[in-house]
C-alpha cells in the first residue's frame, strides 16, 4: 500500500514538474527539458539496449551448439555397439 502511494505521489509530483504554467496556470514548466533529456538519451538507451539484444544472442547460439553436440553425444552412446 505505501508503495501504491508514493508512486502516485511521484507521478502527480512529475506531472506538476512538466506542466507549462503559461498555459495551465500552474506547474514548473520543465517540459522542455524533458523532452531535450530525452532527445539525447534515447539514442544512447538504444545503443545499450542493442548491445544486451546482441549479447543475448550470441549466448543463445552458443548454448544451441552446445545442446545440439550433447544430443549428438547421447545419440553416440545410446547407440548398439556391434
């Protein structure tokens, strides 16, 4: 429940942040600012998020190779030996 009610606060709290008091009558008017921080963090949150895509990729070919030798080794072993 206290964390239901804090982030309402800091949600009502960031609204109030952005809101243009010129137009609203009130707020700090920090919209701008958001969106500046934005059009420069975005570009660099992408990098970081394509790098971990990339990471996580590479991991899943490996651990597909590593599955498809173990079958094949089963495969050997529960072979008949003639």
């Amino acid at each position: 429940m206290k964390s239901l009610i804090i982030g309402i606060v800091i949600l009502a709290a960031a609204t109030f942040a952005v809101l243009p008091p010129e137009i609203v009558g009130f707020g700090l008017g920090w919209g701008h600012k958001v969106l500046d921080f934005l059009c420069g963090g975005l570009p660099v949150l992408a990098v970081l998020i394509s790098l971990i895509a990339v990471f996580i990729g590479i991991a899943d070919m490996k651990d597909r190779a590593e599955a498809k030798k173990e079958k094949a080794e089963n495969r050997e072993e529960a072979a008949p030996k003639d």
